[in-house]
C-alpha cells in the first residue's frame, strides 16, 4: 500500500509539472573564459527570464574564438532553440574583444536591431572596464525590459501565454478609415460628372456632320470556296514534373562591438 502512494504521488508530480515544460525555454551560462564571479546567480537569471519569455536566453563566453562572432552565435543559438526558434544569446569574446547579440524566433520581434544597439550601449561599458559579472546581468534586464515594452510600433497583437507565439491582428486606424471614406465618395462623383459633361457636349464643340455622311453606297461581292487543308499535329505531353520548394522560419535581429 505504501509503494503504490508513493508512485501515485511520483505520477501526478509529474502531470503537474508537464504543462510548465515549454521548448526551448530555458537559459544557460556556459563561461569558458572563465570570467565570472557567481555563474550560479546569473543561471538563475537566464532560466527566470527564459519561463517570462517562453525563450532560450543564453551567455557563452569563449577564449580564442576563431570564427566571427555572428557565425559563431548563430550556430551556438542554432544548437541551443533549433533554427528560428525563440531565442537569444549574448557572445562575449574576451581574446579579441568581441560582444555579440543575436536574437531569433519570437524574441526578434521584441529585441529588433536597434533595441540589440541599445542593450549594447549599457553592456559594452562595463566589459570594457572588466566588469562581466554587471555586464551580463545587464543583458538580462535590458532584454527583460524591452521585453515588457512589447513589440513596437502601433500594432495589435496576441500573445500565446503556453508558447510565446505573437499574432499581429490586421486593424484599420481612424485615420485610413477617413482616407477610404473620402475616396470612395470623390471617385463615383468624378464619374458621374465627366460622363454628363460628354452626353451634353459641354467639354467640347465637335459635332457630328451627320447631312455630309448621311449617305450609303452598296456594292456586291461574291466569294467561292476551291479548296481546304487540315493540317494536324502531334504535340507530345511534357511529363516532366517540376516545382520550387521554399523554406519557412522566423527573422532574426542581431549586432555587436568591440569592447
């Protein structure tokens, strides 16, 4: 009896937990550079904010990187979300001091370039005074604050609370709705105008001779049929099969800098 308690509370511990279970969304610090003081608080940070974002958030630092920072970011957020997927990991280079942002998935459309350069402007700073440990928790709130902002723009959208997943919804500003209006009432009247104005005559003083070219003349003519051909032709069906296969997936937004 007791081993069956404990399985049936083993059992619906685990169907509670299930439905908080989102891919990709988790965070991760891989500090290969070796230049932080506390990688246990600042994984507590990435994983926070990856459940808030329904995303991958990611530091990785390397030593003797011998790619391009974007390159290397791309494949290391490809690796981590899968392409195109909720995602965003910051790169700090510390041999050839190189800090790298690149964002994919939904995350992109929070974290557009230009809010990349604004996070780089509060990060950089501080790698360049050694500070990593401030650097990289300023990451985290700079991406969480413009998170919160929401997408930018005057666009309506849903949020999908379980994925993340951003729907824009098509909507009309009063201002359009005006234009439309405006237009669809000059239009007919235009019309209508210009097409009394030709009846009447009134954009013109052309008029037509019908005394002069008042008169018919018939003539006869008479056509005979000698001969007809049929030429016919076999036009052979083109059996090959062609087509264009495209791919899908999410933008991405993304910069850097030396620091």
């Amino acid at each position: 009896m007791m081993k069956k308690k404990i399985l049936m509370t083993f059992l619906l511990s685990i169907l509670f937990f299930l439905p908080t279970i989102t891919h990709g969304a988790t965070g991760g610090i891989e500090d290969n550079a070796g230049l932080f003081s506390d990688t246990t608080t600042l994984e507590q940070q990435a994983n926070q904010l990856a459940q808030k974002t329904k995303a991958g958030i990611y530091i990785v630092t390397t030593n003797g990187n011998s790619e391009t920072p974007e390159n290397f970011v791309r494949d290391y957020l490809r690796q981590k979300v899968g392409p195109d997927n909720n995602g965003i990991a910051l790169l700090i280079d510390i041999t050839n001091r190189d800090v790298y942002i690149r964002a994919t998935g939904n995350m992109h459309i929070y974290i557009t370039d230009s809010r990349v350069q604004s996070i780089l402007d509060v990060v950089q700073p501080k790698l360049s005074n050694s500070d990593f440990q401030g650097g990289a928790s300023s990451f985290f709130s700079e991406v969480e604050k413009y998170f919160e902002q929401g997408v930018p723009g005057n666009r309506d959208y849903t949020i999908n609370p379980a994925t993340g997943e951003i729907t824009f919804q098509r909507s009309l500003q009063p201002m359009n709705i005006l234009i439309a209006f405006i237009v669809a009432l000059i239009i007919p009247i235009i019309f209508v105008v210009v097409t009394v104005s030709k009846y009447q005559l009134k954009l013109g003083t052309w008029k037509y001779p019908f005394r002069e070219n008042g008169s018919i003349h018939l003539t006869s003519r008479q056509d005979t049929l000698t001969n007809s051909f049929v030429t016919t032709r076999r036009i052979p069906r083109n059996t090959n099969s062609g087509g264009s296969s495209g791919g899908g997936g999410g933008g991405f937004s993304g910069g850097g800098r030396k620091f």
